[in-house]
C-alpha cells in the first residue's frame, strides 16, 4: 500500500498519524541513545572499528525516521488544527 503525501490526508487521518508516531519518539531516543552508548563504549574498549559505526548506522536510519515526525508536525501546524 502507497504511503499518502502529507497533502492528501484528511485531517483526521493526519492526527492519527501524529498519535502513532508520538509514541515512537520515545522508544527511537531511547535506541538512538544507546546505540551511541554501544559506539562510544566500543571506541574507549576496542579502539575506532567496525562495531563502532556498526551502531551508528542504525542510530542515523532512526535519526532519519525523525523527519517523518517534523514533516507532519508541520502540516498540522499550517493547517491550525492544535
């Protein structure tokens, strides 16, 4: 199924999707967070190698997600629904 632009979304269907993601922010800052514990901890440990960006991959693709969140924070702020 096709992701709907931002645009498209009736504005129920974007605060759901804002509800959906609001609880995600907390478990992606809590990964995001130790993902770069596990780089840091690696790198004091065992010096600059794979497993130290090994983390820091997966820490920039949740990162990323984040977007997602602001673009749709956006959206319901230039249509004045809260």
């Amino acid at each position: 199924m096709e992701q709907k632009a931002l645009a498209d979304l009736t504005d129920e269907e974007l605060l759901q999707e804002q509800k959906k993601l609001k609880s995600s922010n907390i478990t992606n800052a809590f990964l995001i967070g130790t993902f770069i514990g596990i780089a840091v901890y690696s790198a004091v440990k065992n010096g600059i190698g794979f497993f130290t960006f090994f983390p820091l991959f997966f820490a920039y693709i949740l990162f990323n997600n984040g977007k997602k969140a602001r673009a749709i924070k956006e959206e319901i702020k230039a249509r004045n629904l809260k």
